[in-house]
C-alpha cells in the first residue's frame, strides 16, 4: 500500500443488462426466534430512506434475469446499529449487483437493543439459508460474500471473523451449512468497539452503556483475524468525520500479518454513508474498482 491507496488495474463494469428482475422476501426465522430484542414499537421507514424498530429478521433476494449459476453477494445496511439504511445501502446496491450478473441479497438483521449477539446470530443465519438455498437460485455455494456499510460493515466483518462450519448433528438442516462468506466487501466499516477508535454510537448501541472488557475485545475485529477468514477489499473517505479511517486500516494490517488478500481504497473526499450516491467524485470508480476485484478473486467471469 502506498500513500493509504492500493492501486488498481481498472476494467469497464460488465455489462448485464437487467430485462426483469424477480425479489423473494424470505423470513430468516418463520417459526420464532430463540431469542429477543425486546424490541416492542412497530417497525416502520423513516425518512423514506431507514428501517427502525427491527425485531424480526429477513433477507430480499433480487435474482437477476440471468439463469447463470452465479455469485451472490449478502448485504448489511448500516445504521448505527439503531436503524438500517436499507435502501441507498442496501436495495440499490443489490440492483447494481444484478447488472453484474450477480444475485443481491438485502439481510434485515434485528436491532441489537444491547444484545450484542443478536446481529450475528442473523448474519450466520442468512449465510446458511442461502447456501442451503442455492442451487433453487442459481447460485454457486462457494461464491457468497457479505457486504457492509458502516455499522453494517461491523457486522460483515464479525460474520467473516467469528463464522463456524454449521452443525452436522443439528435438527434443523439449515444450521448444518457453514456460515463463512467467501468474500468480504466493506464500506466506510465500523471495525473496533474500542474507545476512541470505534463509532461511538455503534458501541452503545450493539454493547450496552458497560460492557466487560472481554466483550469489548470480541467484538474488536481488527483482534479477531485469523488464517482462515475471506479475503476483503475496503472502500472508505479520508475526510469520514463519523467512523474513524484507522478502523479500516487497523483491519487491513491485520489482514495482511496473517497472509489474508487484502485491498484498501482511501478516496480524499466524501465524508461518511455514500453508499450508492452518486454525488461523489468516484462514484463510477469505486465500482469499476470492486469488479476487477471480483474478477481477479474469480468471483464473477467477464462474459458469464
């Protein structure tokens, strides 16, 4: 890395034209959840833009009009962990992602209400249930990655360093897939819970106003990489005045001490929750960035 930018060789963005498009609503727990946010106001948008009052999960699966066998990428809005941006960081990137040929997953997780295990429990959830579903969607098992934005972001990134293998002997057959994603896309990311470091009202928000220092650290991803997890490609603005730039860069330099394939991509300006904006000075860079990353990772085929 140089100057905080990794540079790369830019390609045109495929081309797949999206004739039709089909969205399934599937509820990640139809017959309850064990546990609760105690989360009791009615969900609702608010400013047309953000879901609150989340206390009941769901993933949107938008299929592409393609029937390829295809990659498929699980997205997770940010929100401070106290709504969901579902839309410019959520729906409208899954429709990007169908012009590339690639199903676009939007994961409604609860709310954590300071149940931090909540959130994950919803993204580990959403990644077995599309795996068992995949060959129903077209979808190649060993091509799913999680997105995040933001708090969102910290919620990807706890998916790609706290995932498991599933349970073979559990009863419910979802839970037998495994829960790790095969890639990591993080967007202006939340990574630490540490002071100072972290989005303050994230940390609240997910950990309660006194959490033990072990809880702290757990949830700390920049501590909790490993040989194992995905390789990651981050995207965030130098000027972010909201989630400090040293998470990501913390993050990225513990991808790189235990070999794991990294990218970094600081862009001068923007602030902080672009998302899919398009009032931003790279906007069409950052996505010609992202699809020489899926290529070069063999996530997507140019011409499939």
């Amino acid at each position: 890395m140089k100057n905080g930018i990794v540079s790369f060789f830019l390609v045109s963005v495929l081309s797949f034209p999206v004739i039709s498009q089909t969205k399934i609503v599937v509820p990640l727990w139809p017959n309850g959840a064990k546990e609760s946010n105690e989360i009791t106001l009615p969900e609702k948008i608010e400013n047309q833009h953000r879901i609150v009052n989340i206390s009941e999960a769901a993933v949107t699966v938008q299929l592409p009009a393609t029937k390829n066998v295809r990659a498929a990428v699980i997205i997770c809005p940010g929100g401070g962990y106290v709504a969901e941006a579902a839309f410019h960081e959520g729906y409208q990137f899954a429709d990007w992602l169908n012009e590339q040929g690639i199903v676009g997953i939007v994961l409604k997780y609860r709310l954590p209400n300071g149940h931090a295990d909540i959130p994950l429990i919803d993204a580990k959830r959403a990644m077995r249930l599309v795996r068992s579903r995949a060959a129903e969607w077209n979808i190649d098992p060993r091509k799913i990655a999680v997105a995040g934005f933001s708090a969102g972001g910290h919620l990807a990134s706890t998916l790609g360093t706290h995932f498991d293998d599933g349970d073979l002997q559990s009863s419910d057959p979802i839970e037998r897939y495994s829960s790790r994603p095969d890639l990591m896309l993080l967007f202006y990311p939340v990574i630490s819970m540490q002071k100072g470091i972290t989005h303050a009202g994230s940390r609240l928000n997910l950990l309660g106003s006194d959490p033990t220092v072990q809880m702290e650290r757990f949830y700390s991803n920049e501590f909790q990489v490993k040989p194992t997890i995905p390789p990651a490609i981050l995207f965030l603005s130098d000027d972010d005045g909201a989630v400090p730039p040293v998470n990501s860069i913390l993050f990225y330099n513990a991808l790189k001490e235990n070999k794991i394939p990294a990218s970094l991509a600081v862009f001068p300006t923007g602030g902080h929750g672009w998302g899919m904006r398009t009032n931003i000075s790279f906007w069409k860079i950052w996505r010609e960035m992202l699809v020489d990353w899926f290529m070069k990772n063999q996530f997507v085929i140019l011409g499939k």
